[in-house]
C-alpha cells in the first residue's frame, strides 16, 4: 500500500506537466484591440516585455468555433522548433504522424476554404521587464496573423544582438494595418534585468509545453432548453 501511495504521488506532481496552465496567467486579446491581463484590466498597449521563453502550438478543431461552447482539440502539437512539430500521442482524434504533411494543415483546409483547418500559434511566456523571482509568469499566445511579425522579430534579434527574445525588452502592440487584433513587435532593447529572466527558463518551458485538457473530449454539449409552444385557446361553444 505504501508503494501505491507513493506512485501516485509522483503521478499527480507529473499531472502538471500534462495539463494547460491556468486561465488565470493568459493575457487575453480583445476584438476591439486591448490587452486584458490576468488580473482583469484591460490596457490599450502597447506593452513592454521580455520573452522568457516561447513554443510553438498546432490546435485542430472539429466543427466551427463557438465561443460560448469551446471544445477541447481533437489533435494538438507542441514543441520548441515548428519544424519538429509533430501530434501529441495524448491528441483524442490524431489527424497525421507530422504537422508538416497533414491535410488539415494545408492551406486551403479551413471550412472556409482560405485559410489552415489547424491553427498555428506561437506561445510565449513573458515577464516585465522589472521581475524579480517571485513575479509570476503570463502567457501570451501569437495568433496565425501575427506568426509572421513574430518570427521577424526573433531573427532580427539574432542579427542585431545575437541574443535570443530574453536578452532584450520589447514592445508588444498590435499592427495598425488590420482592423482584427494581430501582435506587432518592435524597438527591441538590451535587457538590463537579464540575469533574473534567464534564471526563470525552466520554469517558462514548463509552463508553455503543458498540454491542453481534452479529457472533456467528444462529451455531448448541453443543449438550450426550449420552451413548449403556446397553447391556442379553446373555442367556446354557443
């Protein structure tokens, strides 16, 4: 029984690492293009921030987005290096063996027909500049629209600096050339408080590789209770 005890003990301090991190450590991103922080304010940006760490995300849903019924994915991939991406073996419905060669993430697979059906992002875990070793990390996820400004924005570090994204501070805004919110990234500068970022990498990594929870997965949604139909009243007889 002591053994038992044991393992399980040690299976749930690795439940962690399964499950995605908190809802409460995402800054959200509004459609009127606003930044709302997890503790509930909603600031116009832009934002300045270092980049502790950040992955990349593969997410497939199946049906249409409905935000006020979200599903778990059917198929999701996560990893440092969008090349390796590959499905999780803990994906309830895998689309492929690799993200590179599945139909669902081709362009022209959405139901739509312009875009991917898999939507690609990249995850970040970020810090203010000012942290220190008890400040929490948040996590800021970079839509498909913004991939492109992103990854820009991480090789043009390497050039100018030959840091990676935690070697500098950067403002986080959202491009003026689109009328939906897409993250712009811009006047990257040396990283002052570098020393105290770079000792929170572990702890960054940890937090964006968990996988999502899709233990929910395939469970039949409620449906709206509708109202019986009126009754016509009876006519009276003379």
């Amino acid at each position: 029984i002591v053994s038992i005890q044991e393992q399980l003990r040690a299976q749930a301090a690795a439940m962690a690492d399964r499950t995605a991190p908190p809802s409460g450590v995402n800054i959200k991103i509004t459609q009127d293009k606003k930044f709302q922080l997890p503790d509930g304010n909603k600031v116009d940006g832009p934002l300045d921030l270092v980049i502790v760490d950040f992955v990349s995300k593969n997410l497939y849903y199946e049906g249409a987005y409905d935000p006020n019924n979200i599903s778990p994915p059917a198929c999701f991939a996560i990893h440092p290096e969008p090349k390796q991406l590959v499905p999780s073996a803990n994906s309830p419905d895998k689309q492929n063996d690799d993200c590179a060669t599945c139909p669902m993430n081709q362009f022209g697979s959405a139901p739509s027909g312009g875009g991917k059906a898999c939507k690609n992002t990249r995850l970040l875990a970020v810090l203010p500049p000012d942290a220190d070793d008890e400040t929490e990390i948040w996590t800021l996820k970079v839509s498909p629209t913004g991939i492109k400004a992103f990854d820009s924005f991480v090789a043009g570090v390497n050039r100018a600096f030959q840091l990676p994204p935690v070697g500098v501070v950067v403002t986080v805004g959202f491009s003026d050339a689109n009328d939906y919110p897409s993250l712009e990234f811009g006047d990257p500068q040396p990283n002052e408080n570098v020393a105290v970022h770079f000792a929170r990498q572990d702890e960054a990594r940890d937090l964006i590789m968990r996988e999502p929870d899709v233990s929910s997965f395939g469970a039949e949604k409620p449906t709206k209770a509708t109202k019986p139909a009126a009754r016509k009243p009876m006519a009276r007889s003379r």
